[in-house]
C-alpha cells in the first residue's frame, strides 16, 4: 500500500503530461498562427500579383501594412510574455488592429484574408466576451472580401451578396467558437473531476491505512478481552464447584477428625471422598468449557433435585426442590448456568445464613425459566454488600453476572432475621441437537 504519510488533504495532483500537452497546444496555436499566416499571405499576394493588378503603389502601402503587421506581432509576443492569459485590455488592442491590418492587406490583395483567419483561432482569448460577437464580425468582413474576390465590391448585387457572406461567416465562426466553449467547459470539468478522484483516492489510501491500524488494534483488545473474559469464567467454575466441593471436604474431613465412632468417621470420609472426585472431574469439565457433571445424564429438574438432596445430607440442613410447570428440554447454557446459580446459593445458606430449612423451586413458565432458592437464615441488608462477597468477588456478583450473561436478571430479598430469597430468570432458551 503507497505510504500517504505526510500528504496535505488540499494539495493539488501534479499535471500529467497529457493535461500539460493539452494546455501547452493553445498556447502554441495562439502565439505562431498570426506569424505563420502573415507569412503565408505575403508569399500568396506576391505570386498572385499580377492576377490581381497589383501596382507599385499598392505593393508599397501593402509593404507598409506588412511591417506594421510584423511590429505589432513582435509587441503583442513581450506583452504576452509578461501578463497572464485571457482576455485584457493589451489583447483587444492587438487583435483590433491586426484586424484592421488584415484588412487593408485584403483590400490590396484578397489572398490576404489567411492573415484576418487567425481571429478565428484566438478571439475568445483575446478579447472580453461581450466583445467576442464584434470581434468575430471583423474577421468575417475581411474573409467574406476575399470570397467576393476582393475589396470593394463592384456594383450594388456585388454588396448584397459580400453582406450575406459577413452575416454566414459571423454565424458559422460564432457557433465553432460556442461549440469550442463548451468543449472546453467539459475539458475543464473532466480535469476537475480527476482532480477530485485523485483527492479521493488519496483519502481512501490515507483511511485504508487508518483503518489497518485499528483492525490490528481491535484484534489485540478482542485477544486481551478473550484471555480475560476466559480467567473470569474459570474463576467462576472453580469458585463455584472445586471450591465448594473442597469446602464440603473439609468440612466431612473435620467430622472424621472429631468423631471417636468407626461408623460415622467412615460415613464422613466416604463423602469426603466422594465430594473430592466430584471436584477433580467439574475441574476437568470446567477447563474443557463443558456442562457439569450433574447435567452429564440428567435433565436440569432432575440434576437440580440430586443436587439439593446431596447438598441437605451433606449439610444437615433439611431442603427440598419444587418442579412448576410444563418441564422441557433447555439450552446446555441455560441449563448449566441455573445449577451453578442454585449451587452457590446453597453454599452461601451453609456457609453463612446458618439456616434450618431451604427451598428450592425451578419455574417453566413460558418464554422464561426461574429459579427460586430461599431460606429461613439470618438475613442481611441486600444494599449492603456482604465482605465475603467483595472479597471474593464470585458470591451474588456472580450469580448475578451468570444471570446477566444470557441476557436474565437475578434479584436478591432478605431482612436480617427474616432470611434470604434469591431469584434467577433467564430466557427459556430450547436445545439445539
């Protein structure tokens, strides 16, 4: 890609060397044609001399008329030198009185006219359009004088028709002129419009650039914000299982410790033992991003009512699960995301709410699934944020932002003393096969 590093907005293209070409030809045609033509119309006149009863005197005052020409000619080449091209005061100066020489040399000999021709290559560059019409007109008199066969006509048939040749050669020299304009206008208006294209092409290079940069800037935060959004969700799994498996570890392993009965310590160490493979495979399922292990043969209802009944013999605490509803079948997210909701809630009643009895309560109701998990515990100030959820970062936050992530909420009731009610609601997302 051409490095736009540096380049004005409003700078103008260089000029190509056609464009240079195309501007340089009308220079050309203006400055050498009158020369060219005078030349050519001396050699015609002196040749033709004799044809036209040229006489000594003429030859003289044509002589004179040449000279003029030629002075005028080497006048007008300084001036233009020095000023800018286009109509000016210098200019219609010059081209009246070329006009005015080309004539008295028509008058002397007609085959002089080549020399009036040359207004019709410049008159719209010489003089002010409003004197273009008049300017034409002196050059079609000389022209039309020379098609009568010279100046002045013979006999009053002779005028009429020199009259009706100035009035055609006026329109037809007029419309060439028009057309040429208008050629010209387009010429100008295509060279405008390469002049804007370039600038365009210059933006888009300028923004394809841009525009590279910040693709390659987006691929780094989506790559920075996957690699933190990943750590978030095995943070999350981890809290939520192996760390609440290990609690329930320590907690059966404490027993064990306390305990002077064979039957019970072995009745506490086999859930112990039971409670660490079951963290040993949710840690494999959680950093291979898969369903936990509850949902590996059972449906939500099912895996949800195994896990309160494991969760009140290992606790102490009665619970039970209430199915509302028309059960069907659900989305693997949707369904993993309502049991770890219904599992940190459970941990939170056994680790902090103390209470006696929970409920747990899973609700089909149409367009939404809710899950209900209430106790009759100590309660707290839901607007106070508890320290252990801070500190952890993972408690209601969590569950909260599970609930969010499939576009749900998660709502939160408690009073202190009056116990806690907590209630997920996501979209009733059906399976995908």
């Amino acid at each position: 890609m051409a490095d736009t590093e540096g380049v004005a907005p409003d700078a103008s293209p260089p000029v190509t060397e056609p464009q240079a070409a195309h501007h340089a030809q009308p220079r050309l045609l203006l400055r050498f044609s009158p020369p060219v033509l005078l030349g050519v119309s001396l050699v015609l006149a002196a040749a033709t001399s004799s044809l036209v009863g040229m006489g000594g005197a003429d030859w003289w005052a044509a002589g004179m008329l040449a000279v003029a020409a030629i002075v005028l000619q080497l006048w007008w080449d300084r001036v233009a030198a020095r000023s800018r091209p286009g109509p000016s005061a210098a200019g219609t100066t010059y081209y009246a009185l070329r006009s005015a020489l080309a004539f008295g040399l028509a008058w002397f000999n007609p085959f002089c006219a080549f020399y009036a021709a040359a207004g019709c290559f410049d008159t719209e560059r010489l003089v002010p359009r409003r004197w273009v019409p008049l300017g034409v007109l002196a050059t079609a008199a000389t022209i039309a004088g020379a098609q009568i066969g010279g100046l002045p006509p013979d006999d009053t048939a002779s005028w009429v028709f020199y009259g009706l040749l100035v009035a055609i050669n006026t329109g037809i020299f007029l419309t060439v002129q028009q057309d040429a304009e208008k050629e010209e206008d387009r010429a100008r208006k295509r060279a405008a419009t390469i002049r804007e294209l370039e600038h365009a092409n210059v933006a888009l290079e300028r923004a394809l650039v841009e525009n590279a940069a910040l693709h390659d800037q987006l691929l780094l935060q989506a790559r920075e914000a996957g690699i933190a959004d990943e750590r978030r969700r095995l943070a999350a799994e981890i809290h939520d299982t192996v760390a609440q498996d290990l609690t329930g570890v320590i907690t059966q392993l404490q027993v064990v410790t306390d305990t002077r009965e064979q039957e019970a310590a072995r009745v506490h160490a086999e859930r112990a033992l039971q409670l660490a493979r079951h963290s040993l495979g949710e840690a494999r399922r959680a950093v291979a991003n898969l369903a936990p292990i509850a949902l590996a043969d059972d449906d939500l209802p099912e895996a949800l009512k195994k896990t309160v009944i494991g969760w009140s013999e290992r606790t102490g605490v009665h619970a039970e699960f209430t199915l509302t509803g028309s059960d069907k079948p659900l989305h693997e997210e949707v369904q993993a995301t309502l049991l770890r909701i219904a599992a940190e809630a459970l941990s939170n009643a056994a680790r902090h709410a103390k209470a006696t009895r929970v409920g747990v309560t899973l609700s089909y109701m149409g367009e939404e699934v809710v899950l209900d998990v209430r106790d009759d515990g100590h309660g707290f100030d839901p607007s106070v944020l508890p320290e252990r959820d801070t500190a952890s970062g993972f408690g209601l936050e969590g569950m909260r932002a599970r609930a969010e992530r499939l576009a749900g909420d998660l709502t939160v009731e408690s009073e202190p003393g009056l116990g806690t009610a907590v209630s997920a609601r996501v979209p009733s997302v059906p399976y995908e096969r």
